[in-house]
C-alpha cells in the first residue's frame, strides 16, 4: 500500500487512478520516456478557492473543531496523531483565486499561456 501512495504508476495498476495527483515520487510523461519532478511549494494554501472548507460534508449540530470532517493545523503546530481543539483551526468557505491557485493551473495547463 504504501508503494501505491509513494509511486502512481503502481497505483495505476490496480486502477487507482487518483494516484498521478496525490504520489509523493517523481513519474514519466505519457510515452514513458521523459521523468516529470513533483514541485510543490513548501506553503500550504488553505486559502485556495479548490479547497473544501471546514464545514462541507459536517454533521448538524457540530460544536467542536474535531467534530467536523477537515480543519486545518495551526501555524507552529508539528502534526500528530491526536490533534486537540488549541492546535486546529477551521478552513473558511473560500470564494477568491489564490496567486498559489493561478500558479498552478499555469503549471498544470502551459499550452493556454503561450
């Protein structure tokens, strides 16, 4: 299993096909020829209009930051395996593009830029 999160072409093989955008390891492009480097920016962008916020997906009636689906760690916070409520903070319902989200879609679609 962890060779499928580490490399998508092993995920692939299983029909996973969501291993290309979450594989940690570096890939080739489509005629598996020219290796193709994972760049990503040591900033997480928890801004970033693709993200979902705190409160898509939560039960009615949840008081408590652990008690919805995805909250955020706090800036400083070293993750861990048993967050509490003082090291997560909510993700807000975000509704303007990010210089991170312009980035990417740039990176993701060179052919529309030139």
């Amino acid at each position: 299993m962890a060779r499928a999160c580490e490399y998508p072409d092993v995920a692939e093989e299983f029909g996973w096909v969501a291993g290309e955008e979450y594989g940690k390891g570096d890939r080739t492009d489509n005629l598996g020829s020219a290796p193709i480097k994972r760049t990503y920016s040591q900033y997480y962008d928890k801004a970033s209009i693709m993200h979902y916020s705190s409160y898509q997906g939560a039960k009615r009636g949840a008081s408590k930051k652990l008690d919805y689906p995805i909250v955020a760690w706090k800036s400083g916070v070293k993750p861990h395996a048993n967050p509490t409520e003082d090291e997560v903070e909510m993700i807000p319902d975000n509704r303007q593009i990010t210089s991170l989200d312009t980035d990417a879609v740039k990176r993701l679609y060179p052919f529309i830029w030139d």
